[in-house]
C-alpha cells in the first residue's frame, strides 16, 4: 500500500458544524478553507454540508478543481493574487483577498474589459507582518477603492499567527473594526463582512470575547484537524482524526538503540543524538520525507513512537505495541497542518476517503 492520507468526510462534516453551529449564534459567516487538502472537492463538500457559506483557497488551481466539481457556494482566493494571474482568478473565483493599489487597478481594468463585477476583501496587518496595508494606509486605499467600477470592497479581514504569530485579541480586533468603520466612513456604506482570522480565532469565540462586528471567519486547521497550532492547543470539541496518514511496515527486526561506529552526519546533514535502550523492536515504514513532514506525525497506535526518517523510511520504536505488529500491517498517525500539506502535495501519496 502507497502511503495513504485517509480522509473521514464525516468528521469533517461533524467538525464545520460544531464551527458552525457557533458561529450561527455570534452572527458569524463560516468560510471553509481548502487548500490544506489541495482544494479536494470531497472535503470542500462536507464542508459545504457541515455549514460553510463559501470557501476560500489560496491556489487558483485549487479554485479551479472546486468549481470543475460543481461546488455551489461562492469561491474566494485565499493568498492576495499575482498580477500575473487576475485574467484567470477573475474567471474561477467570485472574490479575492487584496492589499495592493496597483493589483487593484489592474484587477479594474480587467473587470472593465471583460464587464464582470468582482468582489475583494482587504488585508488590513494588525502586526503578524504578513499581507496586509498598514491601518495609516486606509485612507489611500479608500481612494482607490472609489475610483471602482466593477470590483467591489465587501469588507476587511486580518491574518493572526502566519509569520509572527501573533495571537488574536480583542485588543486588535477593535483595531480591525475600526479599521472597517473608518473605510465605511470614507464610502458612506456599510460594509458586509469583517472577517476576524482562523483557527486561532476561534478561542475568542469559546470565551465570548469576539467583538460583535467580527462577523467572518476562514477556517482551515480546526474543521481538517482539530486543532489550533497558533495556540499550540487541541480544540477538545472536535475530532482530531478526522485526516490520518498511513504507512506499511516493510522491516521489522530487533535492533540495538543506539548506532554502532563513529558517528557523521544523517542524510539530511544533521548529527543524531542516541539514548541507549538496549535492543529495541524497531518498524520501518514505507514513508519519508518525499511524502511527509516526520515532525508533523503522532502515531495514533500505543506503543509506537517515531524515531526519525530519511527520504523513503520512516523508523519507529514499537516494542511497546500491544498486540505486536507483523510485516505488512499498517500504522496511523494524526498529522500537524504542515504535515498534511506535504502529504497533500506529494504525488506519491494517494487520498483515500470513508
Ligand atoms: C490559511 C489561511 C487561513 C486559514 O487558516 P487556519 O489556521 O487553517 O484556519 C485563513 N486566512 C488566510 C489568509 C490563510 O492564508
């Protein structure tokens, strides 16, 4: 068996709506974040049923095969576009997230020109430094914004915990609604959506302490995996396994813990440290970097625990497993964001579904 991530569509389902079901009672729109599972339209539907108003992916190629499978609720692009790609956003997408004034002239234009109204939220950086115009910039941005035919500011939003990882507050929130109540003063309309980050968000939702003008969320990290990594936390009312990664034993043999000769480098240039546990029951699995992140994997059988990997092999310590494992048998683990998106990305990892 190639290595496998195993997608359970009907924790997925269940995750968005216990997202949902609190987003609903704050007046908060669910945007569904797909580009943790490359824009799988079978995800993308259960977050559609799970109570997703739209989804949003940071890849046009994403955008695309969402749209090719028919989803039916709007579709935004996640990660502000290239200049180079707004033709081809323009005909997937029903919106994008943008920070530029020359990207959005140049998105104008070509609305203009192909006489398509297009929707953007602004990227305002509350100081995680990533995308985003700086709150003094709003004014200029206003301008330009009015200067618009055809593309249509419905809102602000803000990143948390993307470089910096700044964590949300309702200290900068207040920053983000301001930000929105200066721009609505500059056009004298209202604006729909105020859209308050992530995953990392949602703590603020749990303790009540979302301003009531956020009214926007784009969660990707807890609907796939339950989990917050901004916070380093487990959400404890999601599941947490609802993507696995799967690998098949190819070795297993009895070795000593700790290597024998004079010690180099490993493959990927860093010089191992060893604890001396005797001779150990040790699995090699048919996995490694190419397919994954090691770092980002959590065996879900007891017993078994990852030694470290090189490009193909994936080696754990399983003396410990109750009953012992037998060449051939598979193992599970639960997957850290970064670890899915490699397993994601990588051609040689099939997607399973249940
Ligand atoms: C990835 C991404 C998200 C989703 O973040 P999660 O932590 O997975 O919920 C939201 N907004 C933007 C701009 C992103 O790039």
């Amino acid at each position: 068996m190639t290595p496998t991530l195993r997608l359970n569509l009907e924790k997925i389902r269940e995750n968005t709506r216990n997202i949902a079901r609190r987003c609903v009672k704050s007046g908060i729109h669910l945007a569904g974040v797909t580009k943790g599972l490359c824009g799988s339209p079978e995800a993308a539907f259960a977050m559609v049923e799970g109570g997703c108003g739209s989804l949003c992916d940071s890849r046009a190629r994403n955008i695309r095969r969402l749209k090719d499978a028919g989803v039916a609720v709007p579709l935004y692009l996640l990660r502000i576009p290239m200049l180079s790609e707004l033709e081809e956003v323009l005909d997937l997408a029903d919106g994008t997230l943008i920070s530029m004034i020359e990207t959005l002239e140049h998105l104008e234009f070509l609305c203009g020109q192909h006489r398509r109204e297009f929707q953007i939220l602004l990227m305002v950086d509350l100081g995680d430094l990533r995308e985003g115009i700086w709150p003094d910039e709003v004014e200029r941005f206003a301008e330009a914004l009015l200067r618009c035919r055809w593309v249509h500011c419905v809102g602000v939003g803000a990143n948390f915990g993307c470089f910096g990882g700044v964590l949300p507050t309702p200290q900068n929130m207040a920053c983000l609604v301001a930000v929105k109540r200066k721009l609505e003063s500059l056009f004298s309309s209202p604006l729909q959506f105020t859209s308050g980050g992530g995953t990392s968000s949602l703590q603020l939702l749990e303790e009540g302490a979302m301003p009531p003008e956020v009214n926007h969320l784009r969660v990707g990290e807890a609907i796939l995996l339950g989990c917050d990594v901004t916070r380093n936390r487990c959400i404890p009312w999601l599941h947490r396994d609802a993507v696995r990664f799967e690998a098949e034993i190819i070795e297993l043999r009895r070795k000593p813990s700790v290597p024998i000769g004079t010690i180099g480098a490993d493959a990927f240039g860093n010089t191992p440290v060893f604890r001396d546990r005797g001779l150990r029951l040790r699995a090699i699995l048919a996995a490694g970097r190419q397919d994954v992140t090691p770092e980002g994997l959590l065996p879900i059988q007891e017993g078994a625990h990852i030694l470290g990997a090189s490009s193909d092999h994936l080696l754990l310590d399983v003396e410990e497993m109750i009953p012992v494992p037998k060449l051939g048998d598979v193992l599970s683990f639960e997957m850290s964001y970064g670890a899915m998106l490699a397993a994601s990305t990588s051609p040689y990892v099939s997607k399973r579904f249940e």
